[in-house]
C-alpha cells in the first residue's frame, strides 16, 4: 500500500475515512467567498500601514547601517577564525572548544591585519582590495571557517543547576554584554576613537596608504588594531571597528574562562571570567573603537600558550607551544607600546622553567621565544621607519613634528607619585579601585571593587592547591607582578600614567587568581561559618548594583533610537557629544582646502567633508580638497608655538606660511587646563593668545561659548 492510501484511510473527523469522502471541485461561490476575503485583509492592512508607515527611507537606512555593520563584522570574524585555525593546525586540536575558538581568531586577526598593513604601504588601500582580502582569506581556509562553526555550537553556559549564585552571575553576564553590544552597534563616540584610532584609519583610507603627514604622534605607536579597523571601515564602514574590539572582548573572557577552568578545575574559570565582567571600564570599553581589550586579549593567550607548554614539556609538541607564545608576545607587541611587559613576563618565565634543562637549553628557548616575538612586531617598526625614519616613533629618534621640548611635555618625568607622594604607590591599588573614576582625572578608569577584593584570597587558600597548582599559579602571579611592577614605575616617574587603563592587560591573569581563590573558599567552609557563602551573598549583591549602574548609563546614552533607524546619526552624534558635534559640523561649510588648526581640542575624526558638503558617515567618502583639520592631539600645539615664537604677530607669520586659514578654539578646554594649573600655562602663554585674538585673529563662528571658529588675517 502506497503512503497516500495509508493517509487516505486514516479516521476522518466525522468517522468516516477519508477514503470514503468524494474529492469535490469547489464551486463558484466559495472561490468568490475565499478571493474576497484575502482581499479585504490585504486591502484593509495594505490601507493602514500606508497611512500609518512603520519604516521610512531614514529607518531603513538606519537598519540597514546597523545590519551592515554587524554583517561587516561578522565576515572579519570568519576570516581570521579560518585562517587562524589554518596556520596553528593541529596544535590546538586537543583544546576545548572556546579556547580553540579564542586562540584561532587571535592568530587570524593578526594575519589581516598585517595583511592589512601590507596594501596600506603598497597604496593599496581600497574597498575592492578590502573584499578581495576577505574573498581569498575566506575561499583558502573555509573548511577551517566550518570547523570554527562547529566549535561555536559547543559553547556551553555553565552548569546553574543547584547554584541560585551561578544562575544571577550568568544573568548579569547575559544583560551586561547584551547592552554593551547594543552600544558598539551605535555610532562611534569614545574620545581615543575620536582621536587616533579611527582617525588615523579614516587618513589612511583618503590617501589609499599608510601615511604620516598629520601630527598626531599615536599615528605612530603599533597599529594592529588600527589595520583591522581599516579593513573594517573599507568593507561596510565606521560601525565595524567597535564589533571588533567587542570580539577582543568576549575572546579574552572565553579564553580567560577555558584558561583557568582547565588548570584549576571546579567553577575557577566561570568565576574569573564573573571578575572580568565586573570590571565597569572593561564592558565600557567593549562598546568602543579602542585596543586595550585587544592588548588584554594576546597577554591572556601568551599566558596560556606558556602554561600549555609546561603541561607539553616532555611531549614532542612542547616547541609548538612555545613558539605560539612567543607569536601571540609579539602581536601584544603590535597592539600598544605599554605591551612590553608581556614579552618580558614571558622571557622571564621561559627562563625560569628551562631551570632543569639546563643553561644552554634555556638560553636557546629565549632565544626562539623572542626571535618569534620579534619577527612578528617587527613590520609596525619598518612602518614607522619608513613613514618617519624612527621605528620606534616618537620615543628615543624623534623624527618629523617632534623635538625636545615634545618630548619632555609627553613625558613630564619628576611629576610622578614618587615625587609628590611616595607613600601613595603603597595604596594606588585601593585608590584605583575606590577613587577611580572612567573620564576622570585620577586613575581614569572604574574598575568595580571585585578585583581586588578577591586577589588578596589567594593567601587564605594557597595552601590548598597541589604542588602542580601552585606552580601553575605561580607563573600566573609572575606575569601579573611584571605589569603591575611597570605599572608602578610609571606612576612613580609622571603623573600622565596615572591611569589605571594601563594596568588592564594585567587583569586576565588577575581574574585567573582572583577565580581560583572564590572557587577553593570552599575549602575553609566550617560548621560555625561557611564563608564561601558569604563572600558569594557579597558578590551577589555588588553585582546586583553594578548591574543598576550599567542599565542606569545605558538608558542615558540610548542608543536604540539610531540602531532602529528612529534617529538620524547626526542627531545621534549631537546627542552624545554636544557643542563639540555642532562646531565640526560648521566646518562642512568652510571653503574647500581649508586649514583648520585645533587648539585644546584633540578629536578631529569628524572634522570629514564628503563630495555633498556636509559631514559624512562613509569614511571613504573623501572630495578631492578636503577640509584639513589639525588636531592638538597632546593638547601642547599653542604651549610648543610661545616655545618657539617669540609674540603673537610671529605665530601669526608661522600660520601663514603653513597654509593656515583658520584656529578652532576649544576655549573649554583652554579653561579646564589653566585652573587645573598641571600644564605650565604661563601669563606671558596667555597674553600672546589675547594679542593673537585681538590683532590677527577674526571671530567667524561660536557655540555655547565653549568653541569659536577664527579665521586667520591676511
């Protein structure tokens, strides 16, 4: 019997098969009846929703920026998952799947990025050329794309079952990083990206090259992820970079988690990678175009590249290991200058496990491990050598915009904690934590009170790791006490690094020790008291209230409105960066080949005119004779020109010459600076500006009093 007849002589409704009930051809009436009724529906709904339209040209642009935006990212992230996965090969196939996943997309994105670098310094840098990248990367490694697929699907939330404290953390988890990926969809604002990090992408992009004809000196610092914003920026657009850094995000928790959770066992890793979440400034900076989560990222995959060669020191692999340490060292290496601690960390512990090996064999590790770090840092240096004639740009060589006097206003030595106050190197650690504030003058950055809370714990429970747990934490400790001891030193020689930002490469391992500690509290649980309770019932509850900070914020920036199109991005950007966003838009109106020159105010990323005449958000999108803006990107443009220039009229001779036809005055700014009375504002600084205003300066254009626009006399 064929499968119709088995369905034709099932039981029909009314207890007959249907076998028995004749197949009749509908009639005239219920045809009629039934074209009607689709018509009156699709007429009546057809009606509504054209009186009332639920998606204008502007929402759809919107939606589709946002969409276009995520789909950018997310072809990056398949690329270098592919070929990250294709150059380590088989020495990560013993790996759970998250650390898999994390350590072949940080080998990937080292790979365009450097890609990257390499059309850039051919003049290859264009929206075709961006594609093409991405085709080829995608079309030679996409069984490794698929594999990576599969890894993803095995991520697994951690078991909550008889855990009400696991459950909460996995819902601060899921909220914190759904509002932080909300808010790295929306249009960049964060003040570095504004700044230099998309800055210098968005000059590279206008001149097809890799180039340096503007001062800005981070122009010259290591641009791994300034390359991949690039690539970013040519495929979809300025809505891309900040995905990326959110990528570096989750990877270092990912990593951090499979890290401490395959040494250490229990929940360890599901509590370190709760400590990297309860880092305000660490979810602050998720949702921005910035590199430090870039930079924490490859010191999280050093250290466990080094800790999986000591569990493969006897195995035939153990070189492998070994030498993708010293690879992820040297991509560190590429993302920030302040990443020299991790290669030192590593070189210090390469030495000290290669003990037993003896003198010969340890001096031969090092020697791979930094010939590794160095051949992989070493194109940012040919860049910058080729670009400036200092590979080490500005530090040491000077070169081009930079001279002595630059030199000591970057550095201010003497200016330190351990001139002002030595005593305060004692507690930075508690001021940092209590005192520090993201956007404020002291320690810059929000760190939550968990970290430092839980790493002291360590003490109470070392005695109850095993002699193989305590050596493993015991290079865990190593390559925290090394950024933390440079950290230290810098707070000490300037006051200008007193920024716990600095120290957040360090917070990978710090999470590590801090997770480990929470997960064998346990271990001192007693019938009169079960202490592991009470510090869990304490994180509960700061959790709970880092939790109502982070949604209190984010109902205040909002970014929902532009994600779904209801808001334009110019609106957006007025929104969130005010008087600033109104005086750079006036400069769309300014003649073209005009040359602005900022003073107290660093961000020029834009200051960008397309071919319409009004600011853009297609970064590729350049006319032919731009609007030149000359950002004071180390707020020390009108200090280093008194330096220079004896007056007023002289400066005025020195603007000239140089082709300036305007000042943007960031008078704020200017304010904020002399009554902080940091930098060396002299009377004498003062009274050229006044002269200059007064005598060679000619008002166009001010806004709220806090910026106003001069047009330079001739």
């Amino acid at each position: 019997m064929s499968e119709t007849d088995n369905l034709r002589s099932q039981p029909a409704d009314d207890g007959q098969t249907q076998s028995s009930t004749p197949l009749r051809t509908p009639g005239w009436r219920w045809t009629s009846t039934v074209t009607l009724t689709i018509l009156w529906v699709f007429v009546i709904l057809g009606a509504y929703f054209w009186a009332h339209k639920p998606l204008s040209l502007d929402t759809l642009a919107g939606l589709l920026r946002t969409v276009l935006s995520l789909g950018g990212c997310l072809l990056i992230l398949a690329a270098a998952a592919g070929l990250g996965r294709r150059v380590t090969g088989g020495i990560l196939r013993d790996e759970g799947a998250g650390v898999r996943l994390s350590l072949s997309l940080g080998v990937g994105f080292g790979i365009l990025s450097l890609t990257t670098l390499a059309l850039g310094m051919a003049g290859g840098l264009t929206r075709p050329a961006a594609w093409l990248v991405i085709a080829l990367a995608s079309t030679v490694s996409w069984r490794q794309i698929r594999d990576s697929w599969l890894d993803l699907r095995k991520l697994r939330l951690p078991p909550t079952k008889g855990s009400r404290f696991l459950w909460w953390a996995v819902v601060y988890a899921a909220i914190s990083l759904g509002l932080a990926g909300l808010l790295a969809l929306a249009p960049p604002t964060g003040w570095d990206a504004l700044v230099y990090h998309l800055t210098g992408p968005r000059l590279f992009i206008g001149a097809g090259r890799i180039t340096h004809t503007l001062d800005l000196p981070y122009l010259g610092f290591p641009q791994l992820g300034e390359m991949l914003f690039t690539l970013g920026m040519l495929l979809v657009g300025d809505g891309v970079p900040a995905l990326i850094h959110y990528a570096y995000g989750l990877l270092a928790i990912c990593l951090t988690a499979g890290l401490t959770q395959r040494l250490f066992k229990g929940h360890s890793g599901w509590f370190a990678a709760l400590l990297l979440l309860s880092v305000p400034t660490f979810l602050s900076l998720m949702s921005q175009a910035y590199v430090d989560l870039s930079l924490l990222f490859y010191a999280v995959a050093t250290l466990c590249a080094f800790l999986r060669w000591q569990e493969y020191a006897a195995a035939e692999r153990e070189t492998h290991w070994l030498l993708l340490a010293g690879l992820f060292a040297g991509l560190s290496a590429g993302v920030k200058y302040t990443a020299i601690a991790v290669p030192i960390a590593l070189g210090l512990a390469t030495l000290w496990a290669s003990r037993p090996a003896g003198f010969r064999t340890a001096v031969m590790r090092l020697l791979a491990v930094a010939a590794t770090a160095t051949l992989v840092a070493l194109p940012w240096l040919l860049e910058n050598w080729l670009t400036t004639g200092n590979p080490v740009y500005p530090f040491f060589f000077g070169g081009q915009f930079w001279d002595c006097w630059r030199s000591w206003w970057y550095d201010r030595p003497g200016t330190g904690l351990a001139t002002t106050a030595p005593w305060r190197l004692l507690t930075a650690p508690l001021e940092a934590t209590i005192l520090g504030v993201e956007g404020g003058s002291a320690f810059d950055a929000t760190i939550g009170p968990l970290i430092l809370a839980c790493i002291p714990l360590l003490g109470a429970i070392w005695s109850r790791l095993t002699r193989a747990e305590q050596s493993r934490m015991g290079y865990v400790l190593l390559f925290f006490g090394v950024s933390y001891a440079l950290w230290l030193v810098g707070l000490a020689r300037s006051a200008l690094l007193l920024q716990t930002r600095l120290l957040l490469p360090a917070f990978g391992a710090a999470a590590v020790i801090g997770g480990v500690a929470l997960d064998r509290l346990a271990l001192l649980r007693r019938p009169q008291l079960a202490i592991d309770w009470m510090v869990r019932v304490a994180m509960a509850l700061a959790l709970a209230l880092l939790l109502f900070t982070q949604i209190g914020q984010f109902a205040r920036l909002n970014p929902l409105p532009v994600l779904l199109g209801q808001e334009s991005r110019a609106d957006y950007l007025v929104r969130r960066l005010g008087t600033y966003q109104v005086a750079i838009e006036a400069l769309a109106e300014l003649p073209s080949a005009s040359n602005v020159v900022f003073l107290w105010e660093p961000r020029s990323y834009g200051c960008l005119v397309t071919p319409t005449g009004r600011p853009g958000s297609d970064a590729n999108q350049l006319p032919a004779e731009p609007v030149l803006c000359q950002p004071d990107a180390l707020l020390d443009r009108f200090l280093h020109l008194t330096h220079r220039f004896p007056n007023a009229e002289a400066i005025a001779d020195h603007w000239q010459t140089e082709g300036v036809t305007h000042i943007l005055l960031y008078r704020t700014g200017q304010e904020a600076i002399v009554s902080a009375g940091f930098d060396p504002v002299t009377p004498r600084d003062l009274a050229i500006l006044s002269d200059l205003q007064a005598n060679h300066l000619r008002s166009v254009g001010t806004w709220n009093d806090a910026y106003t626009l001069y047009e330079l006399s001739r």
